[in-house]
C-alpha cells in the first residue's frame, strides 16, 4: 500500500511539476559568439510547447548574425528532447534565412538526429554536424569558396607545329648552316 502512494505522489508531482512550467523554464538558451560565427546553445525539451519560444530565440540570433557575417550555429548538444517539428521549423526558418544571406547549421551528436534530418525532405536542405567544432569549419570553407573568385585555367604552352618543310625559318637556318 505505501509503494501504490508513492508512486501515485511522484506521477502527480512529476505531472503537476510538468505542466506549470513555462516554456523559458523548459528551454533555455546561451548566445555566443565564435569569430564572426554566432553559436546559440539550446538545452532542454524542444517539443510543441517549447516552439514559439524556439522560433523567437533563432531569430534575435539570425539578427546578431546578419550583422556579422550571417553564419548562425545552432548546437542542440544539451537538448534532452528534440521533436520532428521543432527539427522541421529549424529547416523551414533555415531555408528563409538563408535566402537573405544567413546561413544555419544544426549541431548535434545524436545519429538518429542526423538520419531523420538526412531522409526528410523537409530538413534534407539542413546542414548538419556532429560538434561545433565541425560546423564552424564547415561554415568557414563555405564562405571561403563563395568568396573566391573562379579559379584560371592553368596555363598551357602553346603548342607549335611546323606548317611546311620550306618555311622561311627553315631555308634561313639551311644557309646560316652552310656558310659555317
């Protein structure tokens, strides 16, 4: 009988405790700065509670990006909990911001992640990485090879070939050869 009143007391403090927490106490966020590179850490649930404040958060640090270079990395390394439609609205603001110039890129370790990301084709245009560390690399190269002018053809020597036998040049070596 005690263990059915423990466990009735912690399911209700577990639901009650739930429930009234506001979406800034269920997802905090931390804005840093890498560089020119914006790095927004997420920890966590991400769920369909927590989006409005998600959405919100990702576009005060898409404004601090966009003064910068316009590279946004956000690491969901902390997250406890990440759903497919908080994952869909990263790709969808993704997609919008990058159209005016503000590139995203997802960080996360967990692999399943990484596949759902990889085979929906609502998130497929999402770059994701593994750590910070990579995305920042990523994002760098990204921006070296847009600003890199078209690379030159390398350089060929023109290749010579003889037109007839009788040239000029020939008949004019034939006697410097004989005078000698």
């Amino acid at each position: 009988m005690n263990a059915d009143t423990n466990f009735s007391s912690f399911a209700s403090a577990h639901a009650t405790s739930s429930y009234t927490r506001s979406p800034e106490q269920q997802l905090l966020f931390r804005v840093r700065r890498r560089g020119e590179i914006i790095v927004l850490s997420a920890r966590g649930q991400a769920d369909a509670y927590t989006l409005p404040l998600w959405r919100q958060e990702v576009g005060k640090a898409v404004e601090t990006a966009a003064a910068g270079r316009g590279a946004l990395i956000v690491d969901t390394t902390r997250l406890e909990f990440l759903s497919l439609r908080t994952l869909a609205a990263l790709a969808e603001d993704a997609e919008r911001y990058r159209r005016d110039g503000v590139e995203i890129c997802l960080v996360t370790p967990n692999p399943r992640i990484a596949r759902l990301a990889g085979g929906d084709p609502r998130i497929v245009a999402l770059p994701v990485c593994t750590t910070v560390v990579g995305a920042l690399t990523s994002l760098q190269l990204h921006r070296q090879t847009e600003r890199r002018p078209a690379r030159p053809q390398p350089y060929r020597t023109p290749q010579i070939t003889r037109e007839d036998p009788e040239t000029q040049h020939d008949r004019l070596l034939r006697e410097s050869a004989w005078r000698n």
